[in-house]
C-alpha cells in the first residue's frame, strides 16, 4: 500500500547518470575490445521497446545511418535492459538498431542496465530530447512528459538537462496554441521562433496561414501580431470584453500550472489591478495530500 503513495524521484545525480549513459563516449574502433561498461550482444536477443516515445523513423535517415554502420561500424552503444529468456528490451537506441539489422550486422554494442519502468522511459525520452533533428513541437511535448509523468519541475530540467528555464517555458508553451498551428510547426513550415511571436494572439490560426502564405520572417511576424492585436484592441474598444475572458498569457500560465501540479488551475486577475486569486483543484484526497507537502516545502 506504501509504494502506491511514492513520491516520483526528483531530479540530480540520477539524471546526471541517466544522462551519462544516452551520451557515452564513442568507441574509437572495432578492433578496440569494448570498455568494461560495454558488451556485445547478438542482434537477434534485441526487441524494440513497444512503449518508444518517437514513432516516426525517417527511411531517408536509416539508410544514411546503415551506410555509415556499414563503413564504420556502431560508434554509440545502444542502451538495454534484461528481459526473460536472454532477451533485451532497448532502452534507446532503436534507430542504430534498425540500421545495423539493414546493415547485417551480427552483434552490436550495448550498455546493460537495470532500469525501472519509469527510468527506461525517462532516458528514452531524454535521448529524443538531445536529438537534433527533433521539431520544436516533438522537444516540447518530451519535456511535458517529464513533467507530468515524472513531477520534474522546469527549474530541475534545465538545470540537469544544460537547457535554459527560458527555454523550456517558451517550448512547452506552444503547446497552447491550436492544433493546426502545431501541425504547421511539426510540419517545419513555421519555426519555433514564429510560434512564440503567436502564442499571444488570440488569432493564431488565421495568422499563422498568412505567415507561411507570405514567407514572412519572426520579425515580421512580431509585427503582424502587434498590428492584430492593435485592431482587436480598437474594435473592442467599443464592446468591452467580458469580465470572464482570460487572455493568452493567462491561460498558458495556468496549463504550465497545471501541467507542473498535476491539478486544475484557474487564475482570476482582477481587471485595472495587480490582485486577483489562484485556485487549485485536486480530485481525491492523495492529491490534496501531495499538495499540502509541496506548499510545506
């Protein structure tokens, strides 16, 4: 009954060494035995991890990646752990391991490790997170998966991860952006830079298809938000916007809120003043609970 109630690890020297493993030092030639963190595995004990959090494997990308495996070899260890029967589940490396498979190697170089559930999916979120091919929208949804899944902090991240609070703020915010301005950015027709300059517009949608329509740069697209939102000032200067409606800034605080608690949040900022009041919802006692010792802290 106790384990039920654990709290999530925090952040520090486990990720520090959760993020040694994704980066090992490469090994230098085939010839050189493996150090004694690495071993060799048949391929065939292999499996994929059926819970991978990266779905798309690019073929284009596997076969520049099985052409260099052919010439050079695997130069980063996959990452696995034991499972039943002499098998082994990957933790990450799934690309290397599909590219050696088309590349007809025998055996591959692994790093062992004895990972929980919830680490093996912590590192395979990790190593998408330093891939640098991942679009802004894939970079910001790994770091609310750490966040709700795992109770990290944004603070914790970027501390652990070398990133910038900055950084990872402004990525999980475009999360509240429309979904069809999200496809756009996985799509890469707008950046992450014109995404930010969109995130306070109430018109994202329609401005959006304007910037990719028109090849606008982020300066200009700072531009046109100003101009947009500058109009729908003057237009609703003469209809007052009810008391109830909350701004973008607003709402994008209370889902980064939200998304770091794990609860409901709801803030009312009263009009023409500095005051206003924060309401946490919780859904059953253990949540209460989980909350009263975070405001201890």
């Amino acid at each position: 009954m106790a384990d039920k109630k654990k709290k999530p690890r925090g952040l520090g020297r486990g990720l520090s060494a959760l993020m040694a493993d994704v980066n090992p030092a490469p090994v230098s030639t085939q010839s050189e035995a493996p150090r004694n963190a690495e071993v060799l595995v048949p391929i065939e004990k292999i499996v994929a991890n059926p819970n991978q959090p990266r779905r798309q494997f690019l073929q284009e990308d596997l076969d520049d990646l099985t052409a260099s495996i052919k010439e050079k070899g695997v130069l980063q260890p996959l990452i696995v752990r034991p499972k039943a029967g002499g098998a082994y589940e990957i933790v990450a490396g799934e690309r290397r391991w599909r590219a050696s498979q088309a590349a007809q190697l025998h055996e591959v170089p692994v790093l062992i490790r004895e990972y929980s559930d919830q680490e093996m999916m912590e590192v395979a979120i990790i190593e998408n997170i330093q891939r640098s091919d991942l679009n802004a929208m894939e970079e910001a949804q790994s770091y609310k998966q750490l966040m709700e899944k795992f109770g990290h902090t944004q603070e914790k991240m970027a501390e652990a991860l070398g990133k910038s609070r900055s950084h990872i703020a402004n990525l999980v915010r475009l999360l509240h952006l429309p979904e069809d301005v999200q496809i756009l950015v996985q799509e890469r027709k707008l950046s992450a830079g014109h995404a930010r300059a969109l995130i306070t517009s109430d018109n994202a949608s329609d401005l959006a298809r304007k910037i990719v329509k028109g090849g606008l740069s982020v300066r200009a697209t700072e531009s046109l938000v100003k101009k947009d939102a500058a109009g729908i000032r003057t237009a609703s200067a003469k209809k007052p916007k009810a008391a109830s409606e909350k701004d973008a800034d607003t709402r994008a605080l209370e889902g980064d809120l939200s998304a770091m608690l794990k609860m409901k949040v709801s803030i009312d900022h009263k009009p023409g003043s500095e005051a206003g009041s924060v309401t946490i919802s919780y859904e059953n006692l253990d949540q209460l609970d989980e909350l009263c010792n975070m405001l201890s802290r």
